[in-house]
C-alpha cells in the first residue's frame, strides 16, 4: 500500500479492508461521487477523501490517549495545483474534532451524520466496503451503491470457493417459482457483481419481494460467503497469533510475569473462543442453505434472505477484529522478540488485543 502522505497513489488504489477510497467511489458511473443524490458524507471534502486503516509509529502511539497499534487516517485532497502533502487526520487522537474543523476551514462545517459516519469508521476493526454498506445503512443513511463497490474484483479463490459452497444450491433450487433463468444462469457471477439486485431482478420478482429486503438480504448473504472464506484463510494465522502471544516471555520481576501470564491465558482463551463462536454462526447458516436446497421452495429462501442481515455483522466484526489482531501480534509480538519484550510493552499488547475483543462484543450487542 503507498505511503499514506502520497494521496496521487492511494487515490489508484483499490477500496478494501484498509482502504476506503472515495476519491475513486463509482467509477463506472461517469459522475462524481458529491454530486449523486445519496453521498455517503454531505460534506464534499470528506466525500471525495481517502481512509486508511494502517499501522502507527511509536510517537504516534505514545501520543493517543489509548492504546492503539493500528489507527485510522483520513487523508483529504489538497487542491488543484498545490504542490504540497496532503492534509491529513488521525480518528483516534484526543483533539480529532478540533483538528478536522482546522483542516476544513473555510467550508462548513460536518454534520451530525457524518460525525456519526467517522466515528463508526474510527470504531470499525477493518474498512470492508461490505461491512460499511452495512453498518451505514444500520445508521439509517440511504447511501448509493457506488461507494462500496469494491475497485478491483473479488479475488479468484474467493470465486472458487463461492461456485463450491453454491454448487448444490443452483442446482437445486430450481422449482416452479423459481426457474433456472431466475437463478442459476451464471448465479455465481450475478451474486458477486457490483449490483447483485439489479441483475437479478427476475428472482425478486418470482418471489414477491421488495427491493430493499431482496437487495440487503443478498448483500448479506455475499458477505456471509465472503468472511467465511475468509475465516478459512486466516484460521492458521490465528493460531500463530495464540502461538506467539503465549510465546511472550518479557523482561521483568516475579510478580509481572505473573500478572502478564494471567493476561496471556485471557487473551489466549479469548482468541480461541472468538474461532468458535464464528465456526458456530457459519454452521447455523450452513443448516439454512441445506434447508433451501433440501425443501426446493420459494419460502425457505427468502427466509434465508431475511434472517441472513442478523447474522452477517456479528460475523464481520468477529472475523475483521481477528484479522486486526494478527496485524498487531505480527507487528508487536515478533518471535526474535519474544523474550527480549519489556513487562510494560506485553502489558501494552495483551490490554489492546483484549480491548479489540471486547469492542467486537459491544458492537454486536448494538
């Protein structure tokens, strides 16, 4: 990813879940993302502006007011013909307001929704265009599509795993509702496009549905495929990850390593528990696809298009807070470190790993 004060290079790369890139929003469209009838932020600097979810530097880290590896940056465009670096915002510093006002002096100033907005992208383990599109349509702002398009396409293992998880399903889920044009002609690519409702519009209409439930209910159901998959790609990371935060032996008296391993079997356990209960969502999913293609009718899929929203966010945010913290163990907790780490720094990395975990849980709960 290019250095976060080159915003000429991060406005070419792709939305994913560390970059949200505005600046590129809708670019099959032809109109600028500001001048559309539904802007993710009504105010068109933040509109137009890069978010980067990347790591921070020691001063950085010691100059939060709580215990951050990773930070959000928003990077805003400088204007046209101004050879000078970007300007540029961290989320999670105390004085975010009062900087951002600074920066966009001289324009009014953010609303409240789009106050809410940041805040939602500071408090989120990952930028996901599919967890955005989510938790912003959770908000009650109707935002266009174009924003969470993804700028590249999904990766080619993702596709393989997608066709393999439907293949029984888009053979069997042809009935006399639902025929095979409405549904298996080319299902995989229809899910996976940028507007899946669009072009499968014949289904909604076989299953008298109406837009809103049908679009966001196959938005989540893609989502559910995606972090299972990634789930399945990560799986061996985590358990390095518990590897190496059990591996911690740090520098310090009898009564700190005590503390510290105390701290490392929470968090351990923690870690481990968090596996589970994503393998325990994706199994109650796995039962509703079954009941789909076992029952051949209209009615358990739009059950599952129904039910699949609930499940989709909980998901997200565990598999992303997951993620999060393999970032941090391998950024932190490096093995030729291992032994060498003071009792303060594994102090530092155990709260934060188990501040992340503890935020997923209250996010879920909301």
């Amino acid at each position: 990813m290019p250095d976060s004060r080159d915003f000429s290079r991060l406005c070419s790369v792709a939305s994913s879940d560390k970059v949200l890139n505005l600046s590129r929003a809708m670019p099959r469209t032809g109109i600028a993302p500001q001048r559309t009838d539904q802007p993710m932020f009504q105010h068109p600097v933040l509109n137009t502006a890069v978010y980067v979810k990347d790591r921070l530097g020691l001063a950085e880290r010691l100059a939060l007011p709580a215990l951050h590896s990773i930070g959000t940056r928003i990077i805003f465009p400088t204007p046209d013909g101004l050879d000078r670096p970007p300007h540029t915002a961290l989320m999670e510093e105390e004085r975010f307001s009062d900087r951002l006002i600074y920066i966009l002096r001289g324009t009014p100033a953010p609303g409240p929704g789009d106050l809410r907005i940041l805040e939602m992208l500071a408090r989120m383990p990952s930028l996901n265009p599919l967890l955005i599109q989510d938790m912003v349509r959770r908000m009650g702002r109707e935002t266009s599509a174009g924003y969470f398009r993804r700028a590249s396409d999904y990766p080619e293992s993702f596709r393989r795993f997608a066709k393999a998880e439907l293949a029984e399903f888009s053979r069997m889920a042809v009935t006399d509702e639902i025929t095979e044009d409405h549904l298996a002609r080319g299902f995989i690519d229809k899910l996976l496009s940028p507007c899946p409702a669009e072009r499968m519009e014949p289904l909604r209409i076989a299953l008298r549905l109406d837009p809103d439930t049908f679009s966001v209910g196959l938005h989540a159901w893609c989502g559910i495929l995606f972090y299972k998959w990634r789930l399945i790609e990560i799986e061996e990371q985590i358990q390095e990850a518990v590897r190496r935060v059990y591996a911690i032996a740090p520098i310090g008296n009898a009564v700190e390593r005590a503390g510290i391993l105390v701290m490392q079997r929470r968090v351990t356990a923690g870690l481990r528990h968090a596996i589970q209960a994503c393998k325990q969502q994706l199994s109650i999913r796995d039962r509703h696809m079954r009941s789909v293609t076992r029952m051949q009718h209209g009615g358990a899929f739009v059950r599952m298009l129904r039910q699949a929203p609930e499940s989709f966010t909980p998901l997200a945010y565990q598999v992303d807070s997951l993620a999060k913290i393999i970032r941090i163990v391998n950024f932190r907790c490096h093995p030729a470190r291992a032994t060498r780490i003071v009792s303060h720094e594994a102090v530092a990395v155990l709260t934060e790993i188990e501040n992340i975990m503890a935020a997923n849980d209250r996010e879920v709960e909301i």
